[in-house]
C-alpha cells in the first residue's frame, strides 16, 4: 500500500512547477509541496513508533512537527523548493526501513 502511495504521488508530481507546488487555494489550505512533506513526516512518524516503539525524540521533532502539523508554519516553511526536493525527502523516509 505504501509502495502505491510513493508511485501515485511521485507520478502526479513529476512535472510541478515550483509555483503549482507553493499555490494555495486560500488561507488555510495546505500547499502541495507541503502536503508531500506531511506524508514523509507521517511515515517517520508511523516508522519509529512501529518498529522502534517510542515517540520522535527532541531532534526529530525538530525537524518533522512542522510537517506534521501543517497549519500556518506550514504554509511558511514550505515554500521555494522543486518537485525533487519534495520527493527526495519522501524517498529518504521511505528508504530508512527499506521500503
């Protein structure tokens, strides 16, 4: 199911433009770009609690609630970066348990 996942969003992103990745639809909508990184940061999420069994430390917290909680920091956060940023940092995740 995962592997699905990783293959649609990959497919349905390949030929964004950093404009059509940042545009919001209003105020309180969530950019692609961002909704990309909310999937990466709930898969490490799902990933540490699962085959770890703990919760994201300090550090990783750090660097995953902003996508994880989106909201406003998100529309601020993730913004300016290309398709191949986005799906690089998914493809990371996915790969630190061999998925």
């Amino acid at each position: 199911m995962l592997n699905n996942l990783s293959n649609r969003v990959e497919k349905a992103l390949v030929n964004m433009s950093v404009y059509e990745l940042d545009y919001l639809h209003d105020q309180k909508a969530n950019k692609t770009g961002a909704l990309i990184m909310h999937l990466a940061a709930a898969e490490k999420h799902y990933q540490v609690y699962t085959f770890e069994n703990r919760e994201l430390n300090a550090e990783e917290k750090k660097i995953w609630n902003t996508a994880l909680d989106l909201e406003q920091a998100g529309r601020d956060t993730f913004k300016g970066q290309s398709v191949a940023y986005y799906l690089q940092r998914y493809k990371e995740v996915r790969k630190k348990n061999n998925f």
